[in-house]
C-alpha cells in the first residue's frame, strides 16, 4: 500500500542504485509530505542510508532522479540538512563542539567564512536546545555517543533549514537524551518544519511518526502510519524473518503500547 502525497516537499521517481552491479534500491517511486515526521523503516541491508546518501547526491543512481520542492537538490541546498550514522563521521576530526555547530552556518556566511553576531547567536541558540552548551569547548572526540549525536542535531538546528534527514538519530544514545531529541524534533514539526528520520524501532516509529515510509530494497508500504503499520506491510517489509515477526506481533498486539505518549 503507498498512499500517494499530493505536493510532496521531495519527489523521488524511478530511482535505483546498485553497489558492485547489485541493486540495493530499485525502481523508487515515492512522495514525502510537508510538515510531517516520517519514519522509515526496514530490516538491516535494506537500502535506508543509500536513500538517504543519494537523496543527498553522495551515492550516484543508476536511474531515476530526486527533487526537493520540485527542484534539483543543488537549486535548494541551504533548505535541507543532513545527520550521517555516528558511524560514517570521523571522530578524531580536531574540532570543538561549538566549531562543529558552526559549520551548520557556512552556507550563510560570505567566503571567507566569517560568521556574523547573528550566526554566533543561532550557535548558541542551537546549542542550548540540545542542553550542550557548557560542553560547547570540548573537543568532539572526548565526548560520549549520546553527546556527539546532540551536537549534529544541534549543527543541523543551526543551519535553520525545511527539511532535515536524520540517519539513525537515536543510535547510541541514552534515554535522556532520546526524550530530548525527539522533543526537538516534534517542536521542529509543528513550527512546519519537515523531518525524516530512519530508525530501527518500530515502537518509537509507530507511536511518534505520523508517516511512515517501510523499505526494503522495494518500497512496501508508504503513508499515514496509522493506515500503514499492518502486519501484510510487515510481513513484506521483513520476510521470514521469525524472530523480527513475532517482535512486530507483540507491538501491534500488545495494549500496554504507548509506552510513551505521542505529544500532540
């Protein structure tokens, strides 16, 4: 089931992207809607982060074509931001907390990069949402996993754009720092901001995300997550994998769910 978007804020069409010649997404045919939070979801190997990373023209396509408010990405490049896996950044990278916030303000600065009061206040601001402001001259390294993630959500704050792509936001992080985010990432929604988030929780997706996109190499199901969180999408999305099924059945079955409330 893919519900189709009516003006969607990115239009994805006919894209695939292999790796070796082995398709890892094929034949992407998807609309994300505007001021919405959106989950996508999928088993490990599913082609997530290569959505994301050619959405953001870091992976060449085989076919297909991305466009962001009905333009190409480079047309609207200071609209949108980007979160990588913890993974995929270099930690011993010789910066600060505050230094790497501000690189989310380069594409406002003039060519020298020298940023103005504005740019050290929406800094400081940024740093402060995600409560990482005494921490601000700390080299990045030293940091915990759940520190480091707040500082790339708080560099991502600090480029003020439309759109951010978060890849596993929640990867590493403590439940503190979790609420936070996610708290950050609800205002961001409701200020009309559109946000789109991979995770590998189905609970946090099904009860926080109010689209829902489930991907694996294909796309198997995309729309309102409450029309599209059924265990026929399920069962496409992750095949036979027992042990992942019956985690999903207990989800959708379980009446305790939330365990935490969806603020509205």
């Amino acid at each position: 089931m893919i519900i189709p978007v009516e003006k969607p804020i990115i239009e994805i069409h006919d894209l695939t992207v292999s790796y070796h010649r082995k398709p890892v997404l094929w034949d992407i045919d998807l609309g994300f809607p505007s001021g919405k939070l959106i989950g996508i979801v999928g088993p490990n190997g599913a082609g997530k982060s290569t959505l994301f990373k050619t959405m953001m023209g870091i992976t060449p396509s085989d076919s297909g074509y991305v466009k962001f408010f009905d333009q190409k990405l480079s047309k609207v490049r200071k609209r949108v931001s980007y979160v990588p896996q913890r993974m995929a950044i270099d930690w011993n990278f010789p910066a600060t907390v505050y230094e790497i916030v501000m690189m989310g303000r380069y594409a406002h600065m003039s060519f020298l990069k020298r940023p103005s009061l504005a740019d050290k206040q929406i800094v400081q601001e940024a740093l402060a949402q995600v409560e990482m402001t005494h921490l601000a001259h700390r080299q990045i390294g030293s940091l915990s996993g759940g520190q480091q993630q707040r500082v790339f959500i708080s560099r991502a704050l600090a480029q003020q754009t439309d759109i951010l792509l978060l890849d596993e936001p929640f990867s590493g992080v403590d439940t503190t720092t979790e609420r936070l985010i996610l708290g950050i990432l609800q205002t961001l929604v409701k200020a009309g901001k559109s946000v789109i988030l991979i995770h590998h929780s189905l609970d946090i997706v099904k009860h926080y995300c109010d689209y829902t996109v489930f991907i694996n190499m294909y796309i198997h199901g995309a729309g309102p997550t409450e029309q599209v969180f059924t265990p026929e999408i399920l069962q496409a999305t992750y095949g036979g994998k027992s042990t992942i099924l019956s985690n999903i059945s207990n989800i959708l079955h379980q009446k305790s769910l939330p365990v935490r409330e969806k603020k509205r």
